[in-house]
C-alpha cells in the first residue's frame, strides 16, 4: 500500500475547506430567507392591527381608498 502524495493530501483539504465555505454561505441564505420572511410577517401584521387606527386618523388624511392601496 503506497501513501498518499502530498499534492493528493492539499487537494482533499482544499475540497473540504471549499465545501464548508459553500455550507456556510447556504445556512447564511437559509437564516437571512427566514429573518426576511419574519420581518415581512411583522410588517404586514403590524399594519393590519393598526388599520382602524389609521383610516380613523384626521391627521394622516387617509381614507378607506388611499388604505385600500396601501394594503394591495
């Protein structure tokens, strides 16, 4: 049985280093995807929670149309 040649041995590191990389950068994607996904959910349930409170607003001068398009 022959022992790996060294240049053998940096290729397989070089691979293993390239995939963890490739790993982390996924799990990045993976976590941004659900913090982004959060954010729009608490946004969107924000607003609809606040609804009344806007439309009956003198101040903002927002109708129910004007809301209509706010919420579309």
């Amino acid at each position: 049985m022959t022992k790996p040649r060294q240049s053998d041995r940096m290729s397989i590191f070089s691979q293993l280093v390239s995939t963890n990389a490739f790993l982390r950068f996924q799990l990045l994607v993976l976590t941004s995807m659900y913090i982004g996904y959060a954010a729009l959910m608490l946004c969107r349930n924000t607003l609809v929670a606040c609804s009344v409170q806007i439309v009956e607003d003198p101040t903002l001068g927002i109708d129910k149309e004007s809301f209509g398009h706010l919420m579309a």
